[in-house]
C-alpha cells in the first residue's frame, strides 16, 4: 500500500538563483523556460508506521501462525475504502509469556504485517507503565482527553499489561480502557508477562473477566533472549 502522503521535493534555493543569473546573462528570459517539477517521492504505509515504531522493532516480523493468523482476520474484515480496507471491529490479541520471549517484537510485527496488507490503520501503542504516566493528573494537561485517544484507536498496542505498579486508580483507568475497547469490539495488542491466575490478581476481576472474553491468546515460551549469548 502506498500512503496519499509523498515527500516535499527537494528545493535548490541558491542553485536556481545562479541559473537565472546565468539565463539573463545570455539574454534568456528564466520565466519563459519551463522547470521541470520533481516526482514526488511516494511514502508508504510501513514506512510512516516505521517513524512511530521503537528502533529495535522497525523491522519487526509476525512469526508465529496465531499472530499471523490475527492479522489475517483482521484485514478481512477490514471496510472498504478508496486507499485500502480500513480497519474495523474484531478480536483482539493477548500475547503472553516470560521476560524476553519475544512478545512486544511479535505485536509491532502484527502491526507491521497489516499495513503490508494494505490496510488503513490509525494506531496507538503504549506501554502500561507509560500510560499511567500520560494520563496522571497534573495542572495544564487534559488526562481524559489522553485516555479518549486511546480508548477509541481503531487499532491499540497495550505492551507490559500488568507489569506497573497498580493502585485503586490504576485499576480504574485500565478498566475503562478496556471496557470501552470490549464494548466496541476494538481490535486491541496487548502482552504481558503474567500468568492468568496472576492477571486477574493484578487487575481485578472485572478487567480480567472482559480479557478472557474479547481476546484470542498467544502463548510465547524460551528463554530470554536478551540474556542468551549469540551463538559462536
């Protein structure tokens, strides 16, 4: 898929003026020569996507069959458009497994694997701890707003899920986000590294309850990546 958006041609600034100094030198009037417009330089989806992603996952590659699987789904079910299917409602991921299994890699690559399909994808990600960070109360800034933007993204990334530290207020927002995202049947991306026993523990039973039902699940095994030495 090819965005609408292209990149701005490049300008020559002083070059063009030293054209036109040479042009009028020869008795050449330089409005009367007709300049060639560059192409504009088409940007793809992926490659706006790839701006947003973090560095370490901007080639991210969905792997495992239920991630692609997912992806799949959800690009059917996509709605029609001039630029592409956009995306619509459906089932949302929880990709779960231990410290460095390679969770939050497999979700940019299910993101990254739907724009190579050519759907129109507006997007969020966040990572838990960061979204209680972004939307904490403090003075010039509009908290609810914040968790609007998140709550009604066509497609949201949730990494970490679980792994903040939780608090009555923290269990309250989280509920809202996901119940707004249940009720709407808003695809979401969510990993985490808790069990669901410890899910529920972590996040209430009402959190937990809306999980078990609107989400398909993954789960990642190994050990951790980040901690295995390269082989020889």
């Amino acid at each position: 898929m090819t965005a609408a958006l292209t990149r701005e041609p490049r300008r020559v600034g002083a070059i063009a003026d030293r054209l036109d100094g040479i042009l009028a030198g020869r008795g050449i009037d330089p409005s009367t020569v007709a300049a060639e417009e560059p192409q504009a330089e088409p940007v793809t989806a992926l490659e706006l996507a790839d701006a947003r992603i973090p560095a370490r996952y901007r080639r991210a590659l969905a792997d495992y069959p239920q991630v692609i699987a997912w992806a799949d789904e959800i690009a059917r079910a996509g709605r029609p458009g001039p630029g592409g299917p956009g995306i619509a409602e459906g089932p949302s991921l929880l990709i779960a497994g231990p410290t460095g299994t390679g969770k939050t890699y497999q979700a940019y690559g299910a993101v990254r694997t739907l724009l190579g399909r050519g759907v129109r994808l507006r997007w969020e990600a966040t990572t838990s701890a960061d979204l209680h960070a972004r939307l904490r109360p403090r003075a010039g800034h509009d908290a609810e707003r914040d968790l609007q933007t998140l709550v009604r993204c066509p497609l949201l990334l949730l990494d970490d899920l679980g792994a903040a530290k939780t608090s009555e207020w923290t269990e309250e927002l989280t509920y809202r986000l996901i119940n707004h995202r249940y009720e709407h049947t808003l695809p979401t991306l969510i990993t985490t590294n808790l069990p669901t026993a410890e899910l529920r523990t972590a996040l209430g039973d009402r959190v937990a309850s809306r999980l078990a039902e609107m989400t398909e699940r993954v789960i990642l095994t190994g050990p951790d990546r980040r901690r295995t030495a390269p082989a020889a």
